[in-house]
C-alpha cells in the first residue's frame, strides 16, 4: 500500500509540472499538448484501477475518490482553458487542494 500511494502522491507532483510546463507555453507562445483527465498518467491509474472500485470501498473512502475525481477532472478541464495567469492560479490550487 504504501508504495501505491507514493506512486499517487508522484503523480499528483506531475501535475505541477504540467502546469508550470502549461505556464511557460503561455509565456513562450509554444503550442501546448494538453491531455484529458483519463490520457495523463495519474488518470490512467486512477481510472483503471481505483475509480471502478469506489462503491465498493466504505462510504468515507467512496465518497473521497469521487471527491478526487472531481478534482482530477477540473483540473484538466481549467487547464484546455487557461489562457491567463489567474487560470493558472486555479490550477495551482487544484493540484494542492
């Protein structure tokens, strides 16, 4: 379990990274390769393996992955539409929240 959830906290860093990559694209005028929340690499752990378990765990548990999930999705979802710095602050909160 635990080198599970040091994988999931790796892959909620990677987000950080996405977005100051997403920042610097802006700044540059780089065109930007955006992914959804089910292409990224922590989407495609969660989803394939955690999301489809989520009404089978205990309420508290359910009720977290679906609240993750939500985030997760937000976040990709802020990012096909960031084109300003505040954008950019939402998705920073996101990833910290």
């Amino acid at each position: 379990m635990s080198e599970f959830l040091d994988k999931i906290y790796t892959l909620i860093n990677h987000h950080l990274n996405y977005t100051k990559r997403l920042r610097l694209s802006m700044e540059t005028g780089v065109a930007f390769q955006h992914q959804s929340e089910r292409e990224c690499e922590f989407g495609r752990l969660f989803y394939g393996q955690v999301y489809p378990c989520a009404n089978q765990l205990p309420a508290p548990v359910g009720s977290v992955i679906l609240e993750i999930e939500e985030l997760h999705r937000k976040f990709h979802h802020t990012a096909c539409y960031a084109h300003d710095e505040t954008k950019i602050k939402e998705m920073y909160h996101l990833t910290d929240t």
